[in-house]
C-alpha cells in the first residue's frame, strides 16, 4: 500500500470479560510508513487490544478493519492473508533449527497449509521459493552471517530479528510486534531500531506493544496510552510524555 493508506482501523473497539472492561471504546489506526506505539501499565488491556486486530479474539463491540475490510468473525489466518505479520512476546522460534529453516516457516504460514503441512514440506520447486524468499528477508535483516545457525544458539536481540524475519517472509503489509525490546541489552535495542527505522521507511505499517519507554519514544512516529482499558492520551511522544494524565499513569503525580 502506500505511504499513508490506513492499514489497521480499530474502531470504538470494547472488549468486556465478565464484570471488567479490559477495551473501552478503543479507536486506534496504523499507517503505511508508520510506526505507531501501543503502551500502558500492566493490565492496561494492550494484549487484550493486540488479540482483536489480530484474529485471536472478537471485539464485544467496536470494528476492525485491516486494508478496508472489516474482521469481524475472521480467523487469524485471514489476518495474516490480508497481510498482518506478527512476533510474540515469549519468542517462538524452533530451537534446534536454522535461521534459514525458521524464517522459511513464515512463508509457509502464510498459506493456508499450516505448520504441520510445512514441516512435511510440499514440492520441490515450491520448497526452493520459500527458500530464496526466507534468505532474502534474512538479509533484510541483517542475519545473513548465521543463516546456518541454530535459533537457539543466538542471543535474545537476533532472535527477536529472526522472528521479524519470519513476519516479513509472509510479505506483510502491517507488522505487530508484542515488547520487542523486552529483556534486550542497549546495543541490542539500537539494532532492533535501525531496523524497525529501516522498514517503515520501506513503507510497513508497524504496531508495536512496548513496556520500554525509552525505546518508544525514540522510534514511534504516534504514541497511544491505555489506562484501565481507555486511551489516555494518543499523539506525537512528545505530546504524549508532557500529558499531565500520562505522567499521573505512570508517574503517579
Ligand atoms: P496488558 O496486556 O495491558 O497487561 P491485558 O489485556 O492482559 O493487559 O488485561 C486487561 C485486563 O483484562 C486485566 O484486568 C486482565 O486481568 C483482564 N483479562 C484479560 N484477559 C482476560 C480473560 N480472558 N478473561 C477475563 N479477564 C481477562
Ligand atoms: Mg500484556
């Protein structure tokens, strides 16, 4: 899509468990060549939120709408055929197997086989596509040097972009990322960065659900705050850091 076409529209999106409401009336829209920043405190309703957009689970009440087409009742993989990417908070990545085979996966599970059908491989010829296509995402990202290498066997930061790898490889037009910079040390954090820098100039439309202030500021383009389900404030992360609701959120002042 391009540059500024709405990829992800969350539309007075509400989410109610019995008694509590984890989304209240939450609007909220990702552009291509964006990066917008989901945050909150623990609770705030950010995984409750990711969920929604990305099929997992339906709204209460409220739309979703990925490149212009409501969601409602579509299951995950018609999120992802309509070009939803994602990561997961706890990394995902089959251990004992190479970079190259991991990313592979995510050309896989964009089809409609499923991971057990690209496990068992399919032809050979389709076999060799996947292949060229995971080896161009992994020098997308930098990791051609451990192509070969064990995911496992890699530090906490690459495998976080072996996992970005493996969203790309599905040919997103919108990437969710849940904490990406979770648990990473600081140079791992700038990598993480340049790259997320370098795909929204590309023109992705990234929603990332981020804990690390620092991080977000840094990177998003707009910023979004949920509080007990409810956006607080949502803009520039300059408007946002100066929000007086914001700083008592977090701050408790
Ligand atoms: P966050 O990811 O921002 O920490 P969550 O979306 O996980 O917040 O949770 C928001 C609120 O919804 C919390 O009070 C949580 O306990 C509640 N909640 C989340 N999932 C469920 C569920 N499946 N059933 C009942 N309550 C839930
Ligand atoms: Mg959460």
């Amino acid at each position: 899509p391009a540059l500024g076409t709405v990829v992800l529209d969350a539309s007075d999106v509400t989410k109610r468990f019995a008694g509590l409401v984890a989304n209240n009336a939450v609007n909220l829209d990702v552009k291509a060549g964006e990066v917008h920043a989901l945050i909150g405190p623990n609770g705030a309703g950010k995984s409750t939120f990711f969920n929604m957009i990305s099929g997992v689970d339906d709204p209460t009440t409220g739309t979703v709408s990925l490149m212009g087409q409501p969601m409602a009742g579509k299951p995950s993989r018609a999120f992802a055929r309509l070009g939803l990417g994602r990561t997961f908070q706890h990394v995902r990545l089959l251990g004992q197997r190479s970079v190259l085979e991991n990313v592979a996966l995510g050309a896989h599970l964009r089809g409609q086989r499923g991971w057990v059908a690209a496990m068992l491989r399919t032809d050979r010829a389709e076999e060799a596509a996947l292949l060229a296509e995971a080896r161009r995402q992994i020098e997308r990202c930098g990791l051609l040097d451990y192509i070969d290498t064990p995911a496992a066997s890699l530090p906490l930061g690459q495998q976080r972009i072996v996992e970005i790898a493996r969203a790309l490889a599905g040919q997103p037009s919108l990437l969710l990322l849940d904490e990406p910079a979770a648990g990473l040390r600081h140079l791992e954090k700038q990598s993480l960065a340049k790259l997320l820098s370098q795909l929204r100039a590309e023109g992705l439309a990234i929603l990332v659900v981020e804990h690390d202030m620092e991080f977000v500021m840094n990177l998003a383009d707009r910023v979004t705050v949920l509080e007990f389900g409810t956006v607080i404030a949502s803009g520039t992360p300059a408007a946002v850091q100066a929000d007086p609701r914001v700083l008592a959120a977090y701050l408790g002042v």
